[in-house]
C-alpha cells in the first residue's frame, strides 16, 4: 500500500448543491445590474428633460425632475409614465421673479421614438396637479409698489400647524387649518 492519501470523492448531493448556489449568486448579480442600470437610465433621463426644459421655457436653473415608479425602462420603452414630478424654482412670471413651481404629472405619454426622433416632440399628460409659491421679496415689493392697498397685518414666515392655529384663532378663516404647513404661508 502507498502512503499517498486519496481525497475523498465528492458526493453528487453536493455537487447539486453547489450548481444552486453558484444559479442564485449569478442572478442576484444579474438582478442587481438590472437594478442599478434601471436606475441609471432614469437619472441620465431625468438629466436630460431637465436640461431640455430649461432651455425651452428660459429657466435660470434646471428644474427638478423625477420620473416616479419602478422600472423606468419598461415605462420608458412603452412610452408611458406612471407619475413624473416637477419642480422648478426662481421662475420670473410677469412682475414676479420668484416663484417657485411643483407639480405632479400622471399619465404622460411620450413615445419613445419621438422622443429619440429629430421630428417634434409631443408630451401628452392627462392630469397634472401642483403649486406656485410667491417668494417673499416680491409679495413686500408688489405691496409697496401699490402704495394705496391698505394692509392691516402682514406676516411673511414659514408656517407650522402651530401657526395656522394661532391665525384662526386670531380671527382667520378655519379653513386654513386644512392646509399643508410645508406650502403656507401667513
């Protein structure tokens, strides 16, 4: 007899085994790259609209855009989105030169190969709900270009539910109290 040692031979039962875990460590990473590249192509997407839209409308910045719902690329390939959100701010409107926009886009429809295409470029939306704020400089500089409006009290400040208490309770209106603290203002 030698003195060499034979290395047992493996059982098939873990070989098996071995080909499952190998399987499910393969499509974790695969789900993974999904994942990221999904993500990816929605950042690179939102980049683009933003810097489209600056261009089109004469913003001073790029506006916030997010194109809401997983995964984008399938919303993206079928040319309809779920949700998009839109912010823009330091928007000059008539006599105004700070608002601020948000808003919320719901069924957009926007075919890829328009949008890929040189040709124009139509975006249908068939709800679209949001909010203007007024910056404060020019709610005081409208006031005192008017001059002749009386005003009583004016408050300019940030807003808490603490504060929209104490404006009904002097004497404002009880619907206040139904509003979003992030958006009021007294």
């Amino acid at each position: 007899m030698s003195d060499r040692s034979v290395a047992p031979r493996p059982r098939a039962g873990s070989r098996t085994a071995l080909r499952v875990k190998r399987t499910v460590a393969t499509l974790a990473v695969l789900a993974a790259a999904a994942v990221g590249i999904d993500y990816g192509a929605a950042a690179l997407t939102e980049g683009v609209v933003a810097r489209q839209m600056r261009t089109q409308l004469g913003l001073a910045d790029d506006p916030s855009v997010r194109v809401n719902n997983f995964p984008f690329l399938y919303q993206a390939i079928s040319g309809r989105y779920r949700s998009v959100d839109v912010t823009a701010d330091h928007i000059a409107v008539g006599p105004l030169r700070d608002v601020q926009v948000r808003s919320q886009l719901r069924d957009v429809r926007a075919p890829l190969s328009e949008m890929l295409g040189d040709g124009p470029r139509t975006v249908r939306v068939r709800e679209v709900e949001g909010t203007a704020r007024i910056g404060a400089p020019d709610v005081e500089r409208l006031i005192r270009e008017a001059g002749d409006v009386p005003v009583d009290k004016l408050y300019i400040d940030g807003m808490d539910a603490d504060g929209l208490q104490r404006a009904v309770d002097d004497g404002a209106d009880p619907a206040l109290l139904t509003l979003d603290p992030a958006t009021a203002v007294r």
